[in-house]
C-alpha cells in the first residue's frame, strides 16, 4: 500500500501548530544514535525509523522505486532505517539489521544482495556493522555514488546528528522505533509538484513549510489511522508552531453544513488570546506593518476596520471550503446573523487580513448566511452553498477542544489540546 506522508504535509501548510506536544528526552540522550541511524546522511530530508519492515516499507514515501520490488519478506522482523536525500530527485537509502555483527554472510542476504543487483538496485553489506555496533547492516539504494558517500561517512563518524537541531527532533520519541522524521526546510522537494494545486498555491506552501518549524517527527507507532505529530522548533514567534502554541482552544460546527461532495477544508478555530498572538507573529516576521495598511485600507474601502468588525461579531471560527470546484470562505460570529440570501458583500477581503492567506478569494464580492455562518465568495459559489441539500458524513471529524481541522484527499488533520493528530485512509 502506498502512504505517502508528504500529501498529508501539503494540506497543512497554511494551519500548522504545536499543539502542545513536547519532547519526551532529552538533547544529550538523543546524541546516542540507534545503531543504524548512523548510516543516514546529514543532509536527508526524511528518515523512517521502524522496529519492522514489514511495517516500515508501507511508510514508504515512493511505492514506484525499484527498492519497493525487492522481496525483503526474510527481513519482515528486522530493524530498518529508510532514509531520502534529493539528488536532482529523491534518492532512497534502506539501512536493514542483518544478523550478529561479524557472523558470515547468510543465504538471506545473498539473495537479497543478488535480488538488488537484478533490479537495478545497488548494495552493500557491512558485516561489522558500523562502529560499536552489535549487528551485520544491509544498505540498499537507488544512487550509485550513495552507498560509498555513507560508508565515508560512517568512518568519520558524520551522520544525520549533525544536521540543525535533529538532536531536538530524536529527543522527541525518547528513543522509540515507529517514528518519521521530516525536514522542514527540504519539504518543498517531497511534495507532489500537482498535488493541491488546485486548493493552494505551491509556492505559498513551500516557503510556509520550510519556516513553519524545523522538524516535524511523526509518531506511527498505531499504523497510518492515527499519527501523532509533534514540530520541533525554535523558541522565535517567527515560526508559526510557537505562535499557535500560546493559542486557545475552542468548538468546531462546521460539519454539519459541509455539502456532501466536498474535497478540501482548513477549518480555524479563534481561540482566546488569537489576535494578540497573531499580531506578536507578524511582528516577529517583519509583517506587522503590511498587515496594518492591509487594515487600513480595508477600512478605506468599506467604512469598517476588520478588527471592529471582528470584535463586533465575536468570531470564533473561520474556514475555507472547496467542492465541486467551487470555493466559499465561512465565518461564524458568536451569535447566529440573521437569515439573508445571497447579496453584495459589503466586507471583501476581510478573513484574509484577519486570518491569513489560506483564507484569501479570487472573488468574495457577494455574501450570504447557512445558518449559524456568513458565507463569501462568487455569486454562483454563495448561492450553491446556501442551496446544498446532502452533507458531509464524517465520523472522525473531531468538534472539541479545538485549534483547526484540514480535510482533504484520505486524510483529515487534526490540533487539539491533546496534541496534534493525523488519520490517513488506507490505499
């Protein structure tokens, strides 16, 4: 099956937080790398650390590399450490446990070693493992010039420890298996280039994930139905997880009002103290005075600050919903507004200064009201949504203690006060 995690990491782009998930070791102990974790490069982008193959391999970020057809079954119990580095492409390295260290060459991994050289795929066995190390290691890759970068590497004793504050994101798993570690900053390189395209701009994921924080370290410990997520990141309110952090909960409504053929939601919970943090954001990355004329001169236009606005309604939440290649944004004030159809609206733009990009419109000219929420966007789009008879069933769409929720293709991402969750649906 294939589960390519980064999907899931593209939809969250634009809503990322802490959650309040923090590391369970520390930096110290998390110098003591796992045996195979040593053979990973400082410059990987993502590393898969599982007790199993068998349960690691369906982590796998590209079901189509030749490594995903080599027959590992006599290897299903043992340790992996499958990681990626971008060579002009992602370029798979798999590190396997194989035996005692300096135990002869087992026919498992003859054949193994003779499989890989049919398929393409280049090998290595070190029979003393890496230094101090207790176990025989299999590497396996798709890169020629790979395997002997790592084999330098292991001699000089570099390895993926070195790279920024990775020691951070190892603490945070206090040395379990089961785990995925994804860089930040080289996320843009595993995205699909289409995937989302029609929902969000690339662009404006790409350079969101990479400052969003540093590491994202999933635990997969209960298989692909629930993900654990936790971000590593600096103390700086310039990182969007440590602004959302200081961020309160609240009640998500929204599923009761979703038409049934919708594709992809970021759903925002306002919670206390959101419009302080917000601003202490922007601030942090020099934006405070483009969101202020931004203020201004939606007030110029419509007579009314979007912060009297917002205040006058008691926000509490905000969302964007696709469906059936139609796109509304959704506010819902602390008191239902009254019923009214679809008319000029007469505050464009104003949830995009707000809240941000994600919830900015090609087109908000006209509004409307679906029960508790006031519904922009196009005039076709306004009234579509108001004339939606069938709605979303989703079960494990979660409604308390809430900071958003992302819906989109097999998956729905979850921040809550217990942490941030991910579901995906099996392929």
């Amino acid at each position: 099956m294939r589960l390519n995690l980064t999907l899931a990491f593209a939809m969250i782009a634009t809503m990322l937080c802490s959650c309040g998930n923090r590391p369970s070791g520390t930096v110290q102990e998390a110098r003591q790398l796992p045996e195979l974790m040593q053979t990973v490069p400082s410059d990987a982008l993502a590393v898969l650390d599982f007790s199993r193959v068998d349960k690691g391999m369906r982590m796998q970020l590209d079901s189509t590399s030749a490594i995903s057809r080599l027959n590992l079954r006599d290897f299903r119990s043992s340790r992996m450490m499958l990681s990626y580095v971008y060579m002009g492409k992602l370029v798979p390295l798999l590190a396997i446990e194989a035996g005692r260290a300096g135990a002869d060459t087992s026919s498992s991994v003859r054949s193994l070693l003779g499989q890989a050289d049919t398929c393409g795929v280049f090998s290595r066995f070190l029979a003393g493992g890496v230094e101090g190390g207790r176990h025989s290691i299999v590497l396996l890759s798709t890169s020629e010039v790979l395997i002997p970068s790592v084999e330098r590497h292991l001699e000089s004793g570099a390895s993926i420890i070195d790279a920024p504050r990775f020691a951070e994101a190892l603490a945070v798993t206090g040395g379990r298996t089961d785990h995925i570690y994804f860089r930040n900053a080289g996320l843009d390189r595993t995205l699909p280039r289409d995937y989302l395209s029609r929902y969000l701009p690339r662009r404006q994921m790409s350079l969101f994930l990479q400052k969003a924080a540093d590491w994202m370290v999933v635990n997969a410990a209960d298989g692909p139905e629930k993900l654990l997520v936790t971000p590593v990141f600096s103390d700086t309110y310039s990182q969007y997880t440590r602004f959302l952090e200081d961020v309160g909960t609240g009640e998500s409504r929204l599923l009761s009002v979703l038409p049934t053929d919708t594709e992809f939601v970021i759903d925002l919970v306002v919670g206390k103290d959101f419009r302080g943090s917000y601003e202490d954001y922007l601030d942090a990355c020099v934006r405070l005075d483009a969101y202020r004329a931004g203020l201004a001169e939606l007030k110029n236009q419509s007579g009314k600050s979007p912060l009297t606005w917002e205040k006058e309604l008691k926000v509490k939440e905000v969302a964007v919903v696709n469906w059936n290649n139609r796109k509304v944004v959704l506010v819902r004030p602390d008191k239902a507004p009254k019923a009214a159809g679809t008319d000029v609206n007469p505050y464009q733009g104003f949830p995009a200064v707000l809240y941000g990009s994600a919830f900015a419109l090609d087109n908000d000219r006209y509004a409307g009201v679906a029960g508790k929420w006031i519904v922009s966007g196009s005039e076709p789009d306004v009234e579509a949504f108001l004339q939606a008879s069938a709605f979303l069933s989703e079960s494990r769409w979660p409604s308390k203690d809430l900071k958003f929720v992302v819906y989109g293709p097999g998956m729905i991402f979850s921040c809550s006060g217990r942490g941030m969750f991910m579901n995906l649906n099996k392929n």
